[in-house]
C-alpha cells in the first residue's frame, strides 16, 4: 500500500510539468482596429509573406494588417437579404466575447445572451484548431465588403472567419 502511494504521489509529480506544457498557451494577439474595406479587387486573398521566404495563406491579423480577406466581389459573399436577422449590436475591438455554445457539426456558436453565429463552410476548416471552450476570447467586426456578414476574430490565434449574424 505504501509502495502504491509512493508511485502515484510520484506519477502525479512528473506529470504535472508535462501536464502543464501541453496545455501552454501563446500570448494573446492585439486587437487590430476594424478591418479596413478593399480598395478594388484581386482574384486571390493577399497572403502573408514572411521574411524567411515561408506563405501564409491563413486568414489573420498582423501589426494590424487583415491578410487572407476575400475580395470585395467574391460571389461566396452575395446575400439577396443582407442582415436578413437583424444587424448585431456588439461589434469592436471594445466587446470581447467568450463562446456560451459551440454546434460543430452546423458550424453554428452562441454567444451570451443567445446571440448566435453561423460560421461560413469555406472558413470552417480554420476553425478547427481554435478553443472553442477554453476560455478564448474572441471580438466581432462589421465585414467591410461583404454585407451581411460578420468577421470572428480570435484574440489567442490572430486568425479571424467569416460568419453570419442568424439572431438569437
């Protein structure tokens, strides 16, 4: 019985260490100012290319540069009802929001309050990775160019999706 207690009180003091560095976090990223509306149009998003000669094509922010934002045209942006439920009220990097709910499977969140979100399938992929029920932070901006849509930016990543106000 000894020999037991003395293994765990030892198992749990080795990995408490390991524990700890899975779950390290990066620092949080600033809040940018709203994203700025595209002045013309280009096919592609702007990736970011880094010094170290390396593409990133994710959609994030940078030294408050919004790259991968799809240009103004982009017909997966067209609505014929844009705010079709409403406009939401809490958009700036001055409301940080933590998600209440989070439906996989219809790429759906909840904010408190009931506010709720549909996050565009094409910029669902990105979203995999993010900690939806960590306590991650996340602010929503006004997108610029498309109408209707919404920008989800995730304050601990950088990266940001398009997604759609559907009311509460």
């Amino acid at each position: 019985m000894k020999r037991l207690l003395t293994f765990t009180v030892l198992l749990a003091a080795l990995a408490a260490p390991l524990a700890a560095q899975g779950h390290a976090r990066p620092p949080r990223a600033p809040n940018p100012p709203r994203a700025p509306a595209r002045r013309g149009t280009t096919a592609r998003p702007e990736p970011e290319r880094r010094p170290d000669g390396t593409v990133d094509r994710t959609p994030h922010v940078r030294n408050n540069h919004w790259y991968g934002h799809a240009a103004p045209d982009d017909a997966r942006f067209r609505l014929l009802h844009p705010f079709e439920h409403g406009r939401f009220p809490g958009v700036g990097p001055m409301h940080h929001y933590r998600i209440a709910r989070l439906d996989r499977d219809l790429h759906r969140f909840w904010l408190p309050g009931g506010f709720y979100f549909q996050i565009a399938d094409w910029d669902w992929p990105f979203v995999t990775t993010w900690c939806w029920d960590c306590g991650d932070e996340f602010v929503i901006y006004d997108d610029p160019d498309h109408p209707g849509w919404y920008i989800v930016y995730d304050i601990q990543t950088g990266m940001y999706v398009h997604a759609m106000y559907m009311g509460t």
